[in-house]
C-alpha cells in the first residue's frame, strides 16, 4: 500500500519523475522541494482535489481550509520570514486538474504565491490547470506560478481561481521576471487586495496573465475581468507592466473597470521600451487616467509596436503610436487580421480571430 503523503513511483529525474495522484503526495512534493530539491522533476497522475467545493469567493483569512504552502516556499508564521527554493525541474500536469488550494499570507512583502513559489532558469510547469482555488498576498501571486526567474510556464490554465494581492499579480504569473510564458489562459478573478495595512509599497501592477514582465509572452489568451473600486494603477488585460519585455500573439477578452488610478489597456498598462506584436483586445477599459484599448501609458516607443489592434475606442492613452489600431468587429470577420496577428479563425464560423483556432493562408 503506497504512503498517501509520498509517491509510490519515480525517483524524481526527468527520465524518472515523482508520480503524483493525490493530496497528500502533492503537500509531501511542496515540501520535498523546499528543503532544498529545487531540480527534483514530477509529474501528474490524476486530477487532484485540495480542498472540496469553490474556494474563489474567499476575501481574506478563512478558517476551515487545508492550507497549501506553494512548492519550494517553507512558511515562518511566527516570523513572517519566509524562505524560498527556486524550482529549476520539470513539473508535468499532464493534462491533469488541481482543484481547492487555499493559500492566505498576512506577513511577507514579497509572497510569491500560487501552485509554485519561484521558476528559475530550466525550470518548466507546463499542461497543468488549478481551480476552484484562492491566493492572498502581498505581491508576486499568480495561480501558477509567484515569480519566473528564467523558466517556461506552457499550456497552463485558471479557471476560475481568485488572486488577491495589492502588487504584481496575475491571473498566471505574478512576476514573469526573465522568463518565458506562452499558450496560457485565464478564466479566473484578479483583484486587489491588502492583507495588511503595515505593509507599504506602490498598488500596482494587475494583469490577466502576468502582473509585470521583463521575458516574454506569447500565444496568451485572458478572459478574466480586473474590477477594484479601489485606486490601482498599471493595469493590463495581458500584463500590467512590460519593461523591456515581449508580448506577442496574445488576445484579451476581459473587461478592465477600475475606479481610479493610471495606465490601463487592454493588452498592457503601461510599457517602458518593450515590444507588443500581433496582439488583440475584445475588452472594454475603464480606469482613471490615461486608459487605451491596447496601450494605456506607452513610454519609450523606439518602434517596437507592430499589429496591435483594440475593437472600439482610443488604441492608446496618450500620443500616437504607428502600430496600435482601433477597430470594428465588421473588420474581423473575412480573416484579414486572423492572418495578420498569426492566431487564427475558422471562416464562415468564428466571428473573431483566437489562438488555437484554426489557420487563415
């Protein structure tokens, strides 16, 4: 009979990986890694339920729920002190489920919340979609992964899973630092919230995929609506922020309402000398200042904006850019643009382009 809080098979290498298929084998991996395994590779065997029911409706601590330490953090809750392993090994989904985790940090500054803490360089979490979940943190929370330090996040997916955070956060990843996340998609909540009024720093940063990137991001699609009646600013149906970072082929479809606050767009909020090619926005966005169908705040245009579209209103929040376009729906429908952004459209059916649909030539 195999031991419910360790894998019946795999040593861990690639060839080898731990086999996953329950709870208990999942909290006994979180941890395994943290003790210092950071390489230590797995994969899933079965969809896996955390904690029973809809944990997305959450708004704060809650008693009653397992609580899930995200894989390679080890908690301090008497300091608040938390120490992380920076994950570089392979972590398969396999096409599975996780379902139920409930994750609430009321000290750290810097979180680093979701199914994993950090990514580093080699690291991959690929095929794998969490729901039904809940996140609360300071900074750095997405569903999957806190922060990317130079890993792929690949075919990943939320579904309507709840990340709260008043700092870098997004529906997938909250930092994407360096690295790369790319056929990803958010059907979850992203939404301010401060878990502790002593901790001071910028509300900032809120992005369907991602909350800021410095890597890339391609082939992305955000359904998922950011609403806070609360001032927020740097605001993105892809990414909140792009600093010299690359978003490509990527469509948003959520709706961006906030009360107050600068720099919202429907693909990124604001950008300092990043690229933004072939990328869409369905949405409508509503914030205080500075608010663009794809771009909100574009500084430092250096040329690096290519076949940006937005269906309705001002491509941009300030100044003109070449290669930002509004749009109307009509326009979408023969497969011009499908072609031109390279996601794709099955004429005569879909009325837009989307990624995975089917080519236009």
């Amino acid at each position: 009979i195999c031991d419910v809080y360790q894998p019946c098979e795999g040593s861990g290498t690639e060839a080898d990986p731990y086999l996953i298929g329950n709870a208990g084998q999942l909290m006994w991996f979180s941890n395994f890694v943290g003790q210092g395994n950071g390489s230590a590779n797995a994969k899933l065997t079965a969809d896996i339920i955390y904690n029973a029911g809809d944990l997305s409706g959450l708004n704060g601590k809650t008693e009653g729920y397992r609580f899930w330490t995200p894989i390679g953090m080890i908690m301090n809750h008497e300091t608040g002190i938390d120490t992380f392993v920076t994950y570089t090994g392979t972590f398969d989904g396999d096409g599975h489920t996780i379902s139920g985790l409930y994750h609430f940090d009321f000290w750290s500054y810097a979180g680093n919340a979701g199914l994993v803490s950090k990514l580093g360089a080699g690291g991959v979490i690929k095929n794998v979609t969490v729901k039904n979940s809940y996140f609360a943190t300071s900074s750095y929370a997405g569903a999957i992964l806190g922060q990317n330090l130079g890993g792929i996040v690949e075919n990943c997916h939320n579904v309507n899973t709840t990340v709260a955070s008043a700092a870098r956060v997004g529906g997938i990843v909250g930092d994407n630092r360096t690295g790369t996340i790319r056929y990803c998609t958010n059907k979850g909540n992203v939404k301010f919230f401060k878990v502790n009024s002593g901790l001071a720093f910028g509300f900032s940063e809120f992005g369907g995929i991602a909350g800021s990137t410095e890597g890339t991001i391609e082939y992305c699609t955000n359904y998922g609506d950011i609403v806070s009646s609360t001032e927020i600013s740097d605001v993105g149906g892809i990414a909140g922020q792009i600093y010299q970072g690359i978003v490509r082929n990527c469509v948003n479809e959520g709706d961006i309402n906030v009360s107050g606050g600068t720099n919202f767009g429907g693909i990124t909020g604001y950008q300092y000398h990043g690229t933004l090619s072939r990328n869409i926005n369905y949405g409508t966005i509503a914030g205080g200042n500075l608010v663009g169908g794809v771009i909100g705040n574009p500084l430092g245009n250096g040329g690096r904006y290519t076949h940006n579209y937005t269906v309705g209103g001002n491509a941009y929040g300030i100044g003109s850019w070449d290669g930002c376009f509004a749009i109307t729906e009509e326009e979408l429908a023969n497969g011009r643009l499908a072609f031109e952004l390279g996601i794709g459209q099955e004429l005569g059916k879909d009325a837009r382009p989307s990624v995975g649909a089917p080519a236009v030539y």
